[in-house]
C-alpha cells in the first residue's frame, strides 16, 4: 500500500526541489520519469519515459501506424539529430538490472516496451534497433546513467508549464521522499523539434508538415506515457505543477 502524501507535503516537496531551467549549448537534456535520480540544479530538466530513447520508441510506433515509410536506423538517427548528437543523448539502467543480451535494462519504461512490445506499437525488427542501440550508444559518447536503490515514488507530478522543473527526490529527511516527474512543456517543445527534423528524412512527395507530425508524435507519445505510469506508477495520486517566471508556483490535484 503506497502512502498517499497531501497536497501541502507536495507543495512543500515543489518549493525545496524546483530549479530554473538551463540549456546546454543551445539544448535541453532529458531524463527518464524515474524518481531516484539524484542531484539538484545540474539535474537534466526535461523529464519524460525513457529520456531520449523514449524518442525513438514514440517515432518506431508512430511510423508503424502512420505508415511514414522510415526503417528504425533512420529513425534513431533523426533522433540523435534532434538531441544534438550522441553527446547529449541521454538513457538510463539501474543496480538491479541484469545483463540481458549484452546490455542492462534497469529502465521501467523501455523494458515495459520491449517485453510488450505489441502494447506499445512496436515490431521485432524496432526491438533488435533499439537493443543494438542501448548496447552500442555508450561507446559513441551518449550517457547511459546508473539509478541506485529502490524505487519509492509516492506520486506522479506533471509540470504543466513554466521554465522550472522539478528534482524527483529528496536528499534530507522529509514528509515526501520521491515521485514521478513528468514535464509536459519541455517534451512538447522537444516534440515540435523532433517534427521538423523528421521532415528531413519523410518523401517529399507526401507532402508531410511539421503540424502534422508534431500531433501524431504527440498522441503515441501520450499512449506510451499513460501505458507505462499505468504499470509502474498504478494507484499513485498525479498532481499538475504550473510555474511562473519567477518561480512561484500552483499544484492541482487530478482526478483520473
């Protein structure tokens, strides 16, 4: 049974963990849903399911039901493109996670996707990419981070908007220790540029525009996401956190 925190624990939990969003060379880096990273400030703002590979099982599954007519090493190089290159690709495992031919899959969402893949959209030529990727990734510069200990999320909180984000674990004695945190603005604005690059690699001929393809991108992304907190996050309160520039903030509970 998971302890439900207040919304005054969630707020209180907002104030001490919210930092102003920085870019990195013109970049935003990701990271997964997860709630055990660590760190504060220098903590990646643009949490989504599964970081950047999260990218490539969303357009894997969007080009499988729209028919986009892209192979999965097209795919993976039109995200890498969009992320700015290997160096900023950014993917995670755990130190629970056993080596599962050649690579360590400590992810909850990527793991859900590749063990069910029909849930999420996904073929087995999509899989044996993504594998190949997980395991090949690290060697070219991108950063797949270790998460320790158990995870012990009470909540789900989603940023809604604003240039803050949010730390999803306490590092002092407190009422709430760890949630889910999912940012909703930051992915959107990802999403818009993950569009345009995909031009780049669709037919011409089609005639495909970056409106179109920013709403596709966008509904499977959102199946994948409400899949995955559906597993992993089931039962957990979510909670809506809106910033504004200075930093003050409003939490909304969310009913279903």
């Amino acid at each position: 049974m998971h302890k439900v925190p207040s919304l005054l624990q969630i707020e209180q939990f907002v104030k001490a963990y919210k930092y102003p969003i920085k870019k990195k060379d013109g970049h935003i880096l990701s990271r997964c849903v997860d709630g055990r990273y660590i760190g504060f400030s220098d903590l990646a703002p643009l949490a989504k399911p599964g970081a950047d590979v999260g990218d490539i099982l969303t357009v894997c599954a969007v080009n499988n039901e729209y028919g986009l007519g892209l192979d999965s090493q097209n795919i993976i190089e039109a995200v890498i493109e969009a992320v700015g290159g290997y160096a900023r690709v950014r993917f995670h495992t755990d130190t629970h996670a056993k080596n599962e031919d050649g690579f360590l899959l400590g992810c909850g969402h990527i793991k859900q996707a590749i063990t069910d893949q029909n849930a999420y959209g996904l073929t087995d030529e999509n899989v044996k990419a993504v594998s190949d990727f997980l395991k090949n990734a690290p060697h070219k510069g991108a950063m797949c981070e270790k998460l320790e200990g158990n995870h012990a999320e009470e909540a789900v909180v989603a940023v809604k908007e604003g240039e803050w984000s949010i730390a999803p674990q306490s590092n002092e004695v407190g009422e709430v220790k760890q949630v889910f945190v999912y940012h909703r603005d930051l992915d959107n604005e990802r999403r818009r540029h993950l569009a345009k690059t995909l031009l780049k690699y669709l037919p011409k001929t089609v005639g495909y525009t970056a409106a179109y393809i920013y709403d596709i991108l966008s509904k499977v992304s959102d199946d994948h996401l409400f899949e995955t907190l559906s597993r992993l996050a089931k039962g957990l309160p979510l909670l809506e956190v809106s910033f504004a520039k200075d930093g003050s903030f409003t939490v909304t509970e969310k009913v279903g």
